[in-house]
C-alpha cells in the first residue's frame, strides 16, 4: 500500500474514532470487501425470468436497469419518495366526501372510540389506494433506420451481455453486442439530485443507428401490489404528456411534462447535442436521435415535481456518485466475517451484507419511511408502514449514517399535529399523539381495521430518540438532542399511558382490547395483553421517563403508575403466551403459531425489560425455534430470530437464522419476498443489517468482542458500529 495511502487511512480512522466512539481501531481493507461482492449479469441472459433491476439511486430517487443499463427490453421502474398521485373520486362522490369520512366507533372498555374503517365502502377504499405512487417513465435503447424510423429491441438482439455493478462508485456497466457491433452503457445516478447520467459508446452511433426512447406509463391505484413492473404503456388516453425544446433553465436540452389526473411530472433531458421528437400524437413516448456523428453519446435526465431552473451535466452527476458512495463505504459502519473466517457460510452472510448496505443506500435512505419494496415496485400502492419503520431503518442508528436517519426520523415531528389529532380529536383520548400505522407524506391514516387497530408502532420513536441521545457526547450537543424530540417523546407516552386501562378487578393496567398483534392473525376484539406489546410498552414508558429526567423536568405521575402497575406478561405452561387467556393449546393450534413469532422478541430485538424472566423467555424462545409453522416466516423474522438467538449465548443458531433456507437473497442480493408478497422485501435487509451490528458490536450489558458471533470458524471485524440496546 502507497505510504500516503496508509496515511490518509490512518487518519481517517483516527477521525471516525473522534466521531463515532464506538469505532474499532483495526483498519479493514473496505474497498476489497466491497469489490468482492460486486454483483454482475453475464452471458446468456434469460429475461423472462428476471424479477429485480440492476438500481442506481440516492435513497429518495432510483432507477432500475435492465442488463442493457436502461430499460430497454423490461419496463423496470424509475421511481422516488415525492412521485405520488391520486386517482379520480369515486362516482358520485366528490372532495367533501372525502373530507368527511367517518368510520365505526367501537367500545374501549365503554368508552367510543372512533375509528377509520366501517365508513363508505368506496370512499374508504379510495383512501387506501391514494395517493399511490408512479413509475416517472422509462429509458431504453433504440435502433434507428436510414429513412428515420425506429425499431425496438429485443433480449434475442443481444449477445456477450457482461454487466457489472461498482458498488464503490454507483457505476452500471453494461457492455453486449447489437448486431454484431458493442455497446457499452455506463449509467450513475447523482446523489444531490434526482438525475441519472448515462454515457453509450458504440461505433452504431456513428453510423446513425442507435438512439434512445423515453416512454411514460398510466399509472393508478388498483392494484394493491404493482411487481415486478409498475404502470402500464397501453392505456395512452388516460394521461398526457407534453414536449418543449425552449431553452428554459441551464443544462435543460428539452423537457417533458407528464401529467396523471392533478399531477404533473417533469423530466428535463440534458447533454450531447440531440434531436427529439414525439413518436406519434397519440403515444408517450418520444425518441432521442444524437445530433453528433461519433462514438460516444452522453445524457443526462432529471426527475422532478416542480421544474428545476437547472439540471447537472454529466461529469456532475458522475462526480456526486462516485464522491458520495465513496464516503458511505470509508466514513460510516463496517463489518467483515468473510476475510479470516473458516466457516463456508461466512461467504454467503458477507455478500448479503454488503449488498444490503449498498440496495439500502439506494432504496431507503429518503425523506420518509421507505415502503415494503423500496424503489423497486409497488406494495401496498406505494405507502409505508410506520411499524415497519423499525425494521427499515433502525439499523442507520447502529451502522452511525445519521445523516442518512436524521432524512426520515423528522416524520415523527412533522406527523405530530396530525398524530394528536388523531388521538384527541377523532377518537377523544385525554393526552397524547397515536401514530398511523399505513400512511403516506400527508400522515393520513389508511382506513382498515388492522390500519387502525395495530399498536406496535406507538413506542418506536422512544427507540429513534434514544439511538440518537446514545450517539452524541454528554453537554451541549446531548440537550440539543433532548430538546429535539421533548414534544415527540412526551406525546407519545401520553398516548400510551392513556391507551392502558386500569382494571379495578386485577388492580393492573390492561392493554387492549381492541387490537391487534404484530402477527395480526388474533381477534381484536378479544385481545388483552399480549406479551410482547406489554413488555415494549413497559420498556418504552421507561425510555421516555430517562429522557423527561435527562432534560431536568418532572416526570408525568400516570407514566410511572402505568409503567409499574402494568399487568405481568402472560404465561401458560411454563411459556409467555401471545395474549392473556389465549386456549392453552395455543402452541398447537395453527393460527397463534403462523406468522410472525414476535414471542422471540421479548428477548433479543428487546433487551431484559422489567418484569421478564429469562429462563421462561428463554424456554419461549425454544418452544418457538420447535412449534412455530417456520414455513410462514418471512423477511424480518428470521434477523429478529437471530438476535434472540444471540442473547440467548446461541450464536451457531443465530447465524443458522440469518442463513436459513427460506430467508433468501437473489443473485443480485436483493431480499426475496416469497409467496407472501413481491420481491424486494426490503424489511429483510434492514432487520439483517440491525442483527449483524448488535451481533458483532453487541449489546448493552454484553461480554467480550463480537458475542453474537460463534467463536468456532469465525474471524469478524467491524468498524464505526454503535451498540444495541
């Protein structure tokens, strides 16, 4: 290694330390790690069966590829964190039905409560499906013929594809032959604008025959699910789109506006000297023809809501990716159990983790919470889910990308009128904010009975808070921290203090009814105190009285009486049971043992809350790892199984989770949804990421280096983590 190399490392080690304290003094040699699991697309390519994109992104905008770099033979989407649109009303039906939509009221413990969901059956599916998020266009290659016409491309054209994914720079090679004759398509994506960079180099250019389309789908809110494609191409009369050449802002060679109902869209184009034209009046779809006569053809296309005054060139965007995902790999968390490791697994584990970390740079890293699949397609019509947030981007906290936190975790600040609202003026609580569970930008709740009956969402920001207080040294910058989220911390435990009813019978604060579960699959009606939402509801009215003492103020009275007389975690048979006066068969009756085992979670995506015991946890978790239908579990149950596992001093079980048969990663690493819903399921990479900093760096009140790690076969390193909880 050059010595001004070493140095510069060195000293870049000495300045994480400075600003992460958790940071590791070994220097792993990231680059190598990161080249090694570089993904790639070669050879004969079978493009029917080809489910996830080749992406460039920056966490708020994404574009997926197919092997050309473009979109040239799949309609792979280009999608964003602001690309949302609502469908037409309902027939009939106009904006004040919409305003006024009420739903059933329901009785909590003989108090109404009013809830979204029982209202207009076509109101209330409106709601859910709106506003829904678009494919802002797509990209490809195109042959062009002597007397101007263009023809399309097909996967049989292609031969020799070699595709390669730098995941140190964000660079998507993508060289094949056309014809006989090479092409090579090099697309990044900036990371301060919402632009790809595409360069195509082939002597076709010279002789005239290649060009590039842009083609704009219809996009709507019918389809729950929208994978692995997002709109349709065909239904052309539905929206419009509208071409200008007018020299309107800097670097802006032309632009289209797309328009969906009251949307509009607007992709600039900049770059090499071009000719565009509209391929017919009835058609999106426009074809670009380079006004030069060599080998080379540089574009830049830009995504935006609102038209920009300028666009970047494309050394610009070039710059950005290459400068931005350098810093992302050397300034930020690392871990290696690849190099040194003897176990054969370590390989597999490896290249899911650096994998993950790049998709979850690219898909969720915006300005709110991601959606289930990032964006790659469409689930639940493109809303997130606030209880997933947890399993999206909790792990940011651990791996120390704050900058990278600190874009979504202000929902919690900017959801806080509406979250009060919701709490005090529409289902009349006394105090406190209720966080929606489905929601979009807005923080309208999504109508639905689990939408709306679902609690585990409530002490998540008590966790983001706390994460953020641990990661800022004690003085200025800590009360900076702590005054912050005062208004969040403190109405979100108003809430919960006033959800938990006292029971004059048991002398105990109860916890439901109504609600539902994490696993969703008991009757609402009937559920009371369920085990892990009583031990999350303790630990976080526990975390929000450490942070009012922290700021110097008095703690509220009803937190602590709530906190200390909660009713004790259910237990049958020597195990905790999913809720209190479940049938004591329950651990052999499919439906309480089907879907997400959170019964692991009381200890391992918990810590030792008040009240646990950890042999019984301990014998739950055993019962579970032998009785749960483990064919059901998906995406974050096996990381959450794993970080139980590791608790439990299990580590060979731990990783045996993370590397299970049905817990799988595609060639290009991205996690697979299964038959449960579409891949990506991005809650999977997430959930990874957050198991393998708390099992390499550990936890609070764990023992010795990497405990979550087997000894046996294992050689882990890893730099700039911060613990778990």
């Amino acid at each position: 290694m050059p010595a001004l190399k070493l140095r510069l490392l060195l000293a870049l080690s000495v300045l994480i330390g400075s600003i992460f304290p958790h940071h590791v003094s070994a220097i792993i040699d990231r680059r190598a790690v990161v080249a090694r699991y570089a993904p790639s697309r070669i050879g004969t390519i079978d493009f029917s069966n080809l489910t996830t994109p080749m992406q460039v992104g920056n966490g708020n905008f994404a574009f997926g590829a197919d092997p050309t770099g473009l979109q040239t033979i799949l309609p792979f989407a280009i999608m964003s964190s602001w690309g949302l649109k609502n469908d037409s009303l309902p027939p009939n039906r106009t904006q004040a039905d919409v305003d006024n939509y009420r739903g059933v009221s329901w009785l909590n413990h003989g108090r109404p409560v009013q809830y979204d969901f029982g209202g207009d059956p076509l109101i209330e599916q409106w709601l859910i499906s709106n506003p829904n998020r678009v494919n802002l266009g797509r990209v490809g290659l195109v042959l062009l013929s002597n007397n101007g016409s263009a023809m399309d491309i097909s996967a049989g054209d292609l031969s020799n594809v070699d595709q390669h994914l730098d995941l140190w720079t964000g660079k998507l090679s993508s060289a094949f032959d056309l014809g006989g004759k090479p092409v090579l398509v090099e697309t990044f994506c900036a990371q301060n604008s919402d632009s790809i960079g595409v360069t195509v180099s082939s002597p076709l250019l010279k002789q005239g025959q290649l060009g590039i389309f842009l083609d704009f789908p219809w996009n709507d809110g019918t389809k729950k699910f929208s994978a692995p494609f997002v709109g349709v191409f065909n239904e052309t009369a539905n929206h419009t789109t509208s071409l200008s050449t007018a020299r309107f802002g800097k670097n802006v060679r032309a632009q289209i506006a797309h328009t969906m109902n009251a949307a509009t869209f607007f992709t600039s184009v900049g770059g090499s000297a071009f000719k565009i034209t509209r391929d017919s009046p009835q058609a999106h779809r426009y074809t670009i023809r380079p006004g030069a006569t060599g080998s080379k053809f540089s574009l830049v296309l830009s995504y935006s809501p609102k038209k920009p005054t300028s666009i970047p060139r494309n050394r610009d965007v070039v710059q950005s990716s290459v400068g931005e995902w350098e810093k992302y790999w050397t300034t930020t968390g690392f871990v290696d159990v690849a190099t040194g490791s003897t176990d054969e697994r370590a390989e597999e584990l490896q290249r899911r983790i650096i994998l993950s970390r790049y998709w979850m740079r690219v898909n969720e890293a915006g300005d709110t919470p991601p959606q289930e699949s990032g964006l790659v397609n469409d689930g639940w019509y493109g809303k997130f889910h606030m209880e997933m947030y947890f399993w999206h981007c909790a792990h940011w906290a651990l791996w120390n990308n704050w900058d990278l936190l600190h874009r979504s975790s202000s929902i919690y600040s900017r959801f806080l009128p509406s979250s009060i609202a919701r709490a005090q003026v529409q289902q009349g609580w006394p105090a406190g904010a209720r966080w929606p569970k489905m929601t979009d930008p807005t923080g309208r709740s999504s109508p639905g009975n689990i939408n709306n009956l679902l609690i585990w969402e409530q002490p998540h920001p008590l966790v983001f808070a706390t994460y953020e207080r641990r990661a800022v040294p004690p003085g200025q910058r800590a009360h900076a921290v702590l005054a912050k989220w005062r208004s969040v911390v403190k109405e979100t435990a108003d809430w919960m203090a006033a959800f938990a009813w006292w029971n004059a019978s048991s002398r105990v604060y109860d916890i439901g009814p109504p609600m539902y579960v994490v696993a969703e699959d008991t009757s609402p009606n009937i559920t009371r105190n369920p085990a892990f939402e009583l031990a999350y509801w303790r630990y976080g009215l526990g975390l929000a009285e450490t942070w009012m003492r922290e700021l110097g103020e008095d703690v509220p009275s009803q937190w602590t009486h709530v906190r200390d007389n909660l009713a004790k975690l259910p237990v049958e048979n020597g195990t905790y049971a999913v809720y209190e006066g479940i049938p004591e068969d329950f651990w052999t009756t499919p439906a309480f043992i089907n879907d997400h085992p959170a019964l692991v979670g009381l200890y391992g995506w918990l810590p030792e809350t008040p009240g646990l015991d950890i042999a019984t946890a301990n014998l739950t978790t055993q019962k579970v790892w032998t009785t749960w239908n483990i064919s059901n579990c998906w995406g974050w149950d096996f990381p959450m199984l794993a970080m139980s596992a590791a608790r439990l001093g299990e580590p060979e079980k731990a990783i045996e989770w993370l590397l299970h048969p049905l817990f799988q990663f595609d060639d290009i690493g991205m996690p697979i949804g299964g038959v449960r819903v579409p891949t990506p399921y991005f809650p999977g990479s997430g959930a990874l990421l957050y198991s393998i900093a708390m099992m390499a760096k550990g936890w609070d009140g764990s023992k010795g280096r990497a405990p979550g790690f087997p000894t046996n076969g294992w050689e882990v390193k890893f730099e700039g983590l911060a613990k778990a909880l």
